[in-house]
C-alpha cells in the first residue's frame, strides 16, 4: 500500500473517513455496507460493485450510502483497509517466528498475499480502486497505507520510534507490495516471483536497522574538542 502523508482534502472524501466520531448505530451500518461491497467484489470484481446493489444488500438508503462513500472507488479503498484490519487482528494472535526482522516481514506480507488470493475477484477490485484514487481518496488511502504499516511495524517487533530511514524501507516495501499484488493479479507474476521479490525488499529492513544501530550513542562516549 502506498504511504502517503495526511491530505488536506476538504468535502465529502474527508467525511467518510470519520469513522471514529460515528455513533455505534452508524459504524454498524457502516460494517455491513462494507460487508456487503465485499460480497459483491467476491462474485464479479470491479464492475459488480454499484451503489445502489450495495446500498440493497447493506439495507441503507442509496442516498446514506453516498454521505458515507462518495464513490465507488472511497468504497472500495475503504473495504481495502477494513480487511487489512481483520488481518491484522489476525496476525497478532498469531504472530511470525522468522529470526530476523526482515524474515518476519516477508512472512507477514506474504500472508497477506495469501488471504487475497484466496477471494482474487475481491482483490483486484481493491487494487484498482487504489490505482484509480485521486486526491479526493486521499484520507481513505492514508487510512490503507497507515494500516499497512502497523502490520510492518509489529513483525518487526513493534517498533515504537522508527527512524526516518525505516520510514523510507517501509514505504518502499508497501510500493512493492502493491506492485506484485497487481503484476500476479493481472497473470504477469507467479506467487514464486512474488515471494522472491517480497523477501529482496525485505532486506531494506536489516540495512536501516544496522544503520540505525551504528548510530545510536555509545555508553560513556566523550566528546572530543
């Protein structure tokens, strides 16, 4: 997932990403549109998810579900992060135990690449959502890449404080994890190539962390004039 910072979107984009001041009647129905737009995107992709279908199956008002999702496309990025969530709760009852950081990572994420491949219709209409997002997607795409780096964060360890430089190798393994997601959706990888390239970017992490460690202050160092 792309990492992006906070955007300044004003409008309906920035509505729909506030979920936390919703009610517990209103992030019910919110689950259940987003329930529902996976459902769809499970048996026909991309093109089978139309508001006023979802707006039905999640029994709200097709004028509700706009003031929740001004498009499609907020939809769809938005169910991205809801599931990215679910896996998340799921990998931390269930942790990596790979040695290294890196290792636990590429687990990580390959584990994810698992549980998309198992509904590819669903992931592929996420994909492109996130592909066609403009700015006005911008607080529902910084949701997706916030999520993505908890998840990278906590199979490193969970890194509290992580350096600029760690910030950057985690953006680059977001990008490449997106890139491959879409290359094997659209036939042009194998799950082998994925891997592979899962696990080279991976090692970005062992690179920043001995940068990381060669510059933390020794104990009882002096400072010379």
């Amino acid at each position: 997932m792309e990492a992006s910072g906070t955007s300044g979107t004003a409008g309906p984009a920035r509505r729909s990403a506030a979920a936390p001041s919703l009610t517990e009647r209103q992030r019910e129905r919110r689950r259940r549109i987003l329930h529902a737009t996976a459902r769809l995107a499970c048996r026909g992709g991309f093109e089978a998810v139309q508001m006023r279908e979802v707006a039905e199956s999640s029994q709200v008002a097709l004028g509700t579900l706009y003031r929740y999702f001004p498009s499609k496309v907020h939809l769809l990025v938005a169910t991205m992060h809801d599931q990215l969530e679910r896996l998340h709760g799921t990998l931390r009852k269930s942790p990596p135990a790979g040695e290294t950081a890196a290792d636990r990572v590429a687990q990580t994420l390959m584990r994810a690449f698992g549980a998309l491949q198992r509904e590819p219709r669903l992931a592929e209409a996420m994909a492109r959502a996130l592909t066609f997002a403009d700015r006005g997607v911008s607080p529902e795409v910084d949701q997706v890449s916030r999520q993505t780096t908890a998840i990278i964060l906590d199979a490193m360890g969970g890194l509290e404080n992580p350096t600029p430089e760690q910030l950057s190798a985690i953006r680059v393994i977001e990008h490449t994890w997106l890139s491959t997601l879409i290359t094997w959706l659209a036939g042009r990888a194998s799950i082998a190539q994925v891997r592979v390239d899962i696990e080279t970017v991976c090692r970005l992490i062992d690179v920043t962390e001995a940068g990381a460690r060669g510059r933390a202050p020794r104990s009882g160092s002096v400072a010379s004039g």
